[in-house]
C-alpha cells in the first residue's frame, strides 16, 4: 500500500517538472524570438531555471521514496 503511495508521489513531482520545464522552454521561445539579440542571456536563465524545477522535482522524488521506511 505504501509503495503505491510513495510512486504516486514520485510521479506528481515528475509531472510538475515536466510542466514546468515546458512552461520555462516555451517562454524563452517566444523571448528569444521576440528579441533574437538577447538570446544568450535568455538561454542562460533558461538553463539555470530547468536545472531549479529538476533540483525540486528529485526532492520531490527522493521524500517520496524516504516515506516507505
């Protein structure tokens, strides 16, 4: 019972984190091409931003599993 919990968890955080790396991607897509000048600077807050979601998402994923004891 408690491992179908902790996956379900472990699934909802990777799901957030799908959504919200596509939110970041399609945003900076319309930035860039909106001003194709800065998109060096776009792409590096882009970057930084995704690798944020990920960090919270396998935080996510590790209390999920650290729950089944």
């Amino acid at each position: 019972m408690f491992g179908s919990i902790a996956a379900l968890g472990a699934g909802l955080a990777v799901i957030g984190a799908g959504i919200g790396i596509g939110q970041v991607g399609g945003k900076a897509m319309e930035g860039i091409s909106r001003q194709p000048e800065a998109a060096s600077k776009i792409q590096t807050a882009m970057i930084i931003a995704a690798a944020l979601i990920e960090g919270a998402a396998l935080f996510g994923v590790v209390v999920s599993f650290l729950g089944l004891k």
